[in-house]
C-alpha cells in the first residue's frame, strides 16, 4: 500500500495498566479478559517502570495502576514510586483486599496520587455476597480508613446491578461516611465474563431509571463534598457510550504480559494484531499497530454512523458490544437506536430483567486462568 | 499541578479529571501551599500585579470555590 501516511494521532490521556489478573475476588462482571494470564507471564519490575516512563514521553498524564489486584504485585511500592517517578499522575485501583497498613505506607511514600476502591454493595451481606469474599466489608473498610487519614483522595466505585441496583442511595451515604470525595457508579457493562451472567445481572429499566434519578437529584445537594460520576446501562441508551473515549484516542490498556490494547476487552474481536510493549515503544505502539489503528477515527465507519452527526462524539460505541451483540465489530454498536439491532437487545434485556434471577457463575482466577 | 510538556500547558490532575490551567491560575494555586490563607494569596497577588486587592480577592474566591465544589482542592 502507498498511499498517505495518516497524521499522527494526539498524545493519549491516560494508561491503564493491569499489573496482573490474580485477584482474591470472584465479581460475576469481572472485566478482565475470558483467558486470564498466569503469573509467569507478568512484566517485571524494570520492564514497567520502561512503559511508565514511555507513557510520560508521550504525553500521558495518568496511570492507573489496576489489575486483577494490583497489590498482589509484591513490587507494587516500587511499581508505584517509578510511575510517580515518570511524572505521571497516580492512581490505585483496588479491592482492598490484602493492603497491611505496611504496605499502604510504602505506598503513600511511592509518590501515590489517588486511590479507587471497589465496593460490591452498600452493606456487608450484599457486598460479600458479589463480591465473593467472605471479609471483604471489612477490609475494605479498614482501606478506606488508611487513605482519608494519610489525607489522599478517596473514590468508591460501584458496579451495579440486579443485586444491587437498590442501593445505590445507599452507595452515596457509605462514600460520605468513608470521606470519599469522588463515587463511581458504574452499571454494569455486559462483555466477557459480564457477558455469561447477563441474564443474571441485567436490571429492569424502570429500576435503572429510578436510579439515574436519584444520582442526578443528589448531584448538586452534594456539590463541594461528594462528585459523582455515572456510567449509565446502555442497553437501555438511546446512544452509545464512546467507549473508551473512542478508539485508539485517549488511552491505552496494557495486559499483565505487556500486550498493549486500545481497550480492556479487545482481545474478544478476533483478528485484531496486538503489539507487546516487551518489543516495540509505547510511542510507536500508538501511532502505529494494526489493532489501534483498526478502529481509530471514523474512516472505518459505516451507515449508520459514518453520516451521523454524533461519529465524534460516540466514536461509533463500543466494538466489543458490536462483536458480541451482531457478529460483526465494525457494526454500529446495538445500544444507539439508529442500529437495526437496538429494539432486539432492549426487548431481550427486558425479558431477562422480568426473569427470575438464574445461577451467577462468580469468576475463579485458579479455574480461568489459561493453560 | 504539573507542566503538561507535550501539549504546552499546565494542569491540574484530579482522578479521571484534567483541569488546563491558565497563567492566572497558575500564579493562584502556586500560592496556594497550605500555609498562605486566602488573605495572605490575595495581598501577595495585590503586590506582584499592582492590582486592587478587592478584585482579586473576588477573582480568586471565585476560583478556588469552583475548584472546591469539584473537590480538586480543599480549604
């Protein structure tokens, strides 16, 4: 091929790095891809701390330091301190679970910016039972303690659905009690594992209204004390979400073992070309490989989107949804009403909603995790 | 607050936030250290701009109220 060279594209915002996929939890939405990877394969210490620095050079601005749980990392401290190091704004997504106030030392002394704790309910029963951790409230607790007192910024995040769908008002009074300043109420999104317990999570879109509600009607009484931040179910959307800030545009995820991935599920499309940070820079990764590239912009587009006045603000949805939900990843995705698939999904979530809550299959990091 | 080299500007990094900050907010927050009070901002910014000290003040309050109410910065 020789035709022109597209421009280079701006800098990304942010690298969210999954340190690893062990994790003592068993969420039922576990974002992490189908086939986990082992602990053999993880970057070591010197390698991330390369990434870290390339991310800085190429204008990233915040690392997120997730996994799995990225505490289960024994260098998390070091992990910590070189992406302070590099410049880069630092945040730690956590269970919780497993931080001693040891290691939370090490971690405030690493440089670390901000910490993000995932809550699975609004009281103990709920929240063990998602979370699958019997003890999880509590250390969670505990956690949340040692950030307001060593006076870093708190944010709680909340996956929610069926389960838990009527807490959310009670999510809000646990982020005032625990000092966050920040709360994320994320409903769940239905890809990987989230995707084999759909039927099991998917809310009525009544109760999903209701909620919605209740976060905007709390929003300003809580202006100055608690920001919330809401990720809204988008089977029920009239558009799509832009997923991950649109394609290959403002960030980039990189996997345990260094595959470099424009999102966190994009290993489900098939035939896409991941390149590995062990072999080529960041900055190169970026402009160039073939799976960031892939989707990136609107050119890849089709109709409905590719005249559609909001392609650069949806960005064309989600691609995984896309795949998952048509068969086809460049396919508008089925959440927008302009897709021809969007009355399907939303009657099918629908039906499962009014369903009797079937079997959730919790996520196992020692039976998923690839041979 | 940090110098942002590859786009030419500084900001101010909150989780899942980027605030561009502007010289005159720059010449704020730089005073804002944990030991200046508001009145104490304010007459320095007086001194350095050769500016009313009342207008400033307002300036700033203004400011650091939006800041505050998006909890980035705490009084």
């Amino acid at each position: 091929m020789t035709g022109h060279a597209p421009p280079p594209p701006a800098p990304p915002i942010g690298v969210l790095v999954e340190l690893t996929h062990r994790c003592p939890l068993g969420c039922a939405y576990c974002s992490n891809p189908i086939a986990l990877e082992r602990p053999g394969v993880e970057l070591d210490t010197q390698t991330w701390a390369g990434v870290f620095r390339e991310a800085a050079a190429l204008g990233a601005l915040h690392v997120h330091l997730s996994g799995g749980e990225p505490t289960a990392r024994r260098d998390i401290a070091a992990l910590t301190r070189a992406a302070a190091e590099a410049g880069l704004y630092t945040n730690l997504i956590t269970s919780g679970i497993g931080v001693s106030e040891k290691l939370w030392g090490e971690l405030v002394e690493a440089g670390l910016d901000h910490a993000q704790l995932s809550f699975q309910g609004a009281d103990k029963a709920t929240n063990d039972r998602y979370g699958h951790y019997d003890g999880a409230w509590e250390r969670k607790r505990a956690f949340a303690s040692m950030v307001t007192k060593a006076g870093l910024p708190l944010t709680l995040n909340a996956v929610i659905h069926r389960g838990n769908l009527h807490q959310v008002g009670a999510f809000i009074e646990l982020a005032l009690e625990l000092g966050a300043r920040r709360l994320e109420v994320a409903h769940t999104q239905y890809y990987g594992w989230a995707l084999k317990n759909r039927a099991a999570l998917m809310p009525p879109k009544n109760e999903v209204m209701d909620a919605i509600a209740l976060v905007e009607a709390a929003r300003p009484r809580l202006e100055g004390r608690l920001v919330i931040d809401m990720v809204v179910p988008d089977y029920y959307a009239r558009y799509p979400k832009p997923c991950a800030g649109g394609w290959g545009r403002v960030a980039i995820n990189v996997s345990p073992s260094g595959k470099a991935l424009p999102c966190h599920a994009a290993e489900s499309i098939p035939g896409l070309e991941f390149w590995n940070v062990k072999e080529r820079s960041l900055a190169e990764i970026w402009r160039d490989s073939p799976a960031f590239r892939a989707f990136r912009g609107t050119d890849w587009m089709r109709e409905p989107c590719r005249s559609c006045e909001r392609r650069e603000i949806d960005w064309g949805g989600c691609r995984c949804q896309a795949l998952a939900l048509t068969g086809d990843a460049a396919a508008t995705d089925p959440a927008c009403h302009k897709s021809p698939h969007h009355a399907r999904i939303e009657a099918m979530a629908a039906s499962e909603a009014e369903a009797p809550m079937g079997a959730i299959r919790w996520r196992s990091y020692k039976e998923t995790v690839e041979a | 607050m940090r110098r942002d080299e590859a786009r030419g500007r500084w900001t101010l990094l909150a989780p899942e936030r980027i605030f561009e900050v502007d010289a005159t907010a720059a010449a704020v927050l730089e005073l804002c250290d944990g030991e200046r009070d508001l009145s104490a901002i304010v007459a320095e910014l007086a001194a350095r701009y050769d500016a009313p000290a009342g207008v400033i003040e307002k300036d700033v309050v203004k400011m650091l109220g939006d800041l505050k109410a998006k909890r980035v910065v705490e009084t």
